[in-house]
C-alpha cells in the first residue's frame, strides 16, 4: 500500500469517527431564544444603564387606559404578565403574549427615590 493511500484511509476514518461522535452525541439544551428573552433583556438592560437618580418608566397602553409597570413576570417565555399603576392608582395587571407585547420606555429623572422594575423571568423546568 502506498503512503499517499495510506494517509488518505486514516484521514477517512478519523473524519467518519468525528461524524459518528457528533451525531451520537446528547442534543444540548436549548437555550431561550425568540421574542420573549429578547424583550425582558432589553427592559432589563435599559434599566440597568441608569445612572443612580434616574429610574426607566415603562407605560403599557391598552385601548382604554395606561399603565406604569412596576413589575415583569414571565410565567413562560410565552406570556408576559405586568403589574402596574393606571391613572386612577389602582393596582393593575396585563396579561399578554410577548408577540403582541408594545411597551414605552423612557429613562426620567426621578423626583424622589428612583424606582426599580422587579423583573421575575420562568422557573427553571427539572428534568
């Protein structure tokens, strides 16, 4: 057997045991990607390049009424569900899909104490 033939075979069989390896391989876990994560990193984000007298205010506006969001759950990375004050100071709460999520957000100088956004995302599911 040549050594050009030789070389050639072993190439072919380290390449094909590498193919075998990556398709035996467990899937890795995916990771959360789409609409939902995209949008809680962003407020999250947003919120955390203030400087120490500003806070971010998030308005949330339905057809009848708006709310200032204190506080973004995320039960899934489907559905977002915000807490918040309307106009009357009532506590309020939007349930929403994060597809149809639109959301106003403004860093503002605060006039006392800046408030802070509670930000909850999904539980961890066990295996």
């Amino acid at each position: 057997m040549a050594l050009g033939e030789f070389t050639r075979q072993l190439a072919q069989q380290a390449i094909g045991n590498q193919v075998k390896d990556l398709l035996d391989a467990p899937a890795a876990a995916p990771t959360p990607e789409g609409i939902g994560p995209t949008i809680f990193a962003q407020v999250q984000a947003m919120q955390k390049a203030l400087k120490e007298d500003q806070e971010l205010v998030v308005l949330y506006q339905s057809r009848a009424e708006v709310i200032r969001v204190i506080e973004f759950f995320a039960p899934s990375w489907q559905v977002a569900v915000l807490t918040g004050i309307d106009a009357n100071k009532n506590v309020t709460r939007v349930v929403s899909p994060f597809e149809t999520l639109q959301l106003v957000c403004k860093p503002m100088k605060a006039a006392a104490k800046p408030l802070r956004i509670n930000f909850i995302p999904p539980k961890a599911k066990s295996e």
